[in-house]
C-alpha cells in the first residue's frame, strides 16, 4: 500500500466552475478569477478544466451587445494552455434570479459527466462566485458525489443575500460545501452571520502580480500616452452605476483646474458619464480611454499621480492591488474588503463618505502627504500571490485526502 502515498504524491484535479471566466469574445470578463487559477497552477501540484457556462442567445451579431457576446463565445477553447468549456444554461428575464442556479446546474451536468468519462475525474469542484454560481456547483457536487468549495467575489453575498430565495441557497450550501472561500474578511463575516459554521469559513485574499505590475517611468510613460496634465488621476472599471465613476466626473470642479481625469473602461454609462462632463463643463478634463487590456494597465497606473475608486460595494478590488504595485497611491470609498488593502497612509486615503466632497477632502489629504513610489510599491509587496496559491493547495489537498479516506497516521 505504501500508505497510499502514490494517491497522495499525484496532482489533485479541480474542476473550476464559474460564469466569471474570460473568453476569446469577453477577454477580461472575471479576469480576476483566471488570474487566482494561473497563479496557483504554478506550483505545479493541480490540473485543472474549466466550465464556464453563458447565457443561450441566439444570434451572435454586434447589435445585440453582450448577449451577441454570449452566443459569439465558443463552446470550448483553451487559453493559457487551460482547457475551457462553455456551456449554455437557460436565463430568462425576470424570473432569472431564482431559476438560474438550477439552469445552469442542468446545462452543465452532461459536459461534466463526459469530461469524467474522456478521463479526467476530478478530484473536487472550485466554484466562484456564490449566486448562483456556487449554488449551481453545489448540485452537481451533490448528483456526482463530489466535495466542493465555493469562492465568494462580492456582491454574491454583500447584495443577493436580502432576496429570500437565494438567501436559503446560500445557507443551504455553506452547510453543504466542504470549504467557503472569501477575498476579504468581511464577506465571511457575512456568511458566518447567516449561520454558517465557522470552521468552513477561509480568506484567502487575491495578490498582485509584482513582475507584470510595476514602476515605470512617469514622465515617459505619460509622453507615450499623450498626457499632458500636471496631475492626473485615473478611475478604473466597469462602466456601470455602483462603479461611481460619476462621483469622479463631480469632482472635477471641485480640483485645481490643472487635473486631469481619466476613465478606463467601457459599458452601459459611457454616455451617461460623457453628458455629466459636458454639464459640469469638465468635458475638457475627463478623458475616456475605453476598455483597456489588463496588460496595458500597468502604464495608465504608472502615469497617473492616484487611482481613484468609488465603488458602492467592492469584495477585494485588484485594480487597488495593481495600482500600489506601480507605485501609485489610491483614493477609495471606505466598504468590505477596501480597508485591509488600503491599510497605511502608503497605501492611500479612504473616503469617509461617497461623494464628491469626501473625494474632494481626501484628494487634499493625500497630495497634502504624498507618499514615495517606493513606499507605495513596498506596501503593495506584501501581498504577493504565493501565500494566496500555498493557502489553496494545502485546503485542496486535505479536501481530496479526506473524501478518498486517507487517514494513514504516518502520511
């Protein structure tokens, strides 16, 4: 027997599932989640696939926006060297919200039954995202006899929660999961609070890449983009209302006329922001850069003098992460995970309020003590992926032990 050792030394095989993953069509959509995935490949110790199910649509032409993007992702693709699977589950209006964990848990179980059966019998299910995503995982965890762990984001359990339906699933599969996997301290606290049993309850905060990200030249970088403004500043996401990307458009007159905003994203509010500006007669100092490649980002963030963030509800920003790795400062709205990463006056300044005037006041008090790019670089140091990827292995590892029954004294 060898005390099972050959079970024990093999590569544990996890089955990432989760509608937050990125495809040819939505390359940085969950991006957040393929780079936790990436990282954690590195040691060596996991194979992985990837099902990443999207809403049925059936046409796939531009006009249709994002549900054009939906019936445009292929059914399977491999990116990085990861096989990734996209299946398609029922979403309906209106009544979506509480249908979908069980149409995606449906659409998903005949492509996983035949991964299994191509050879690949995975060892547990790591699924992102609580609603309904996790939800769904924990169904298909329970049809196939498989241990699961669920990875909460944000507004999966700082939002969805006061809608009754899903709030039993939540609780129902918090119960069920062999782990909860949070990016801040707060999201737990969340969980543990309707009921949860605290033993099962992980954070496991999201790194930074510190080789992709890092300082650049300011002033070359700034002459390569055509910036041409003393002092800039740099919002970054989503174009969407709970971003608060209007909150930095507002307080531009409120700045000295010689700072300059920059919006990188794009979405559903690019209008709507484009008029504030006009409005507000800042038109000429809001500059939309539209939807950047994550890899071009570490540039804006070196140009800029601080990254402002305005979120109403945020689990574990990275744009936060990304920016101090540059060595740039950030202003950001004081709410869940926020504070354990802007945790020192290196780090930046949070707002005591969301709104203008707090980000008016807080852009004061932090050109009034601007910290060092080197101080700012060396805070975001401490948040290096690897004891993130050494946390994950070791909770994989003893999921798998423990449901194969390896319980060898000595092993």
């Amino acid at each position: 027997m060898g005390c099972m050792i050959d079970i024990m030394s093999r590569r544990i095989k996890t089955l990432l599932f989760s509608t937050l993953f990125p495809s040819m069509v939505r390359p940085v959509h969950g991006i957040f989640v393929e780079t936790r995935l990436r990282e954690l490949l590195k040691c060596g110790e996991i194979e992985t696939k990837v099902v990443a199910p999207v809403p049925w649509f059936p046409f796939s032409h531009k006009f249709f926006g994002q549900y054009g993007r939906f019936a445009a992702t292929p059914r399977f693709e491999r990116r990085n060297g990861i096989d990734v699977y996209h299946p398609r589950y029922f979403l309906p209006p209106k009544v979506g919200m509480n249908i979908a964990p069980h149409t995606l848990a449906w659409a998903a179980l005949p492509l996983i039954r035949k991964i299994i059966a191509d050879g690949f019998d995975f060892d547990l299910i790591d699924a992102h995202y609580y609603y309904p995503d996790g939800i769904a995982a924990g169904f298909i965890a329970r049809w196939l006899k498989k241990p699961f762990v669920v990875t909460a984001r944000g507004s999966d359990l700082s939002l969805i929660p006061q809608y009754p339906y899903p709030r039993k699933l939540i609780i129902q599969t918090a119960q069920a999961a062999n782990a909860s996997i949070s990016v801040c301290r707060a999201l737990m606290d969340t969980l543990k609070g309707l009921g949860a049993e605290p033993g099962k309850l992980k954070v496991f905060r999201n790194g930074v890449d510190l080789i992709k990200f890092r300082p650049e030249d300011r002033d070359q970088v700034r002459s390569r983009l055509k910036l041409t403004a003393p002092t800039i500043l740099l919002s970054v996401g989503h174009l969407v209302k709970h971003k608060g990307h209007d909150i930095a458009i507002k307080v531009m007159p409120m700045l000295p006329s010689n700072v300059e905003l920059i919006i990188a994203g794009a979405g559903p509010e690019r209008l709507a922001l484009e008029t504030l500006a006009k409005q507000l007669s800042v038109q000429d100092r809001v500059r939309f850069a539209g939807q950047l490649p994550n890899a071009d980002l570490k540039e804006w963030y070196s140009a800029a003098d601080a990254l402002v963030l305005c979120s109403s509800r945020e689990g574990w920003a990275n744009v936060l992460l990304e920016s101090m790795a540059c060595g740039t400062p950030v202003i950001a709205t004081n709410i869940w995970g926020t504070p354990e990463v802007v945790s020192s006056p290196d780090a930046g300044v949070l707002m005591r309020e969301r709104s203008a005037k707090a980000l008016a006041e807080s852009f004061a008090e932090l050109f009034r003590n601007y910290p060092s790019r080197n101080a700012v670089r060396a805070h975001a140091e401490r948040f290096s992926w690897q004891e993130t990827s050494d946390a994950q292995l070791k909770l994989f590892r003893h999921i798998r032990d423990s449901h194969q029954g390896i319980t060898c004294a000595t092993c």
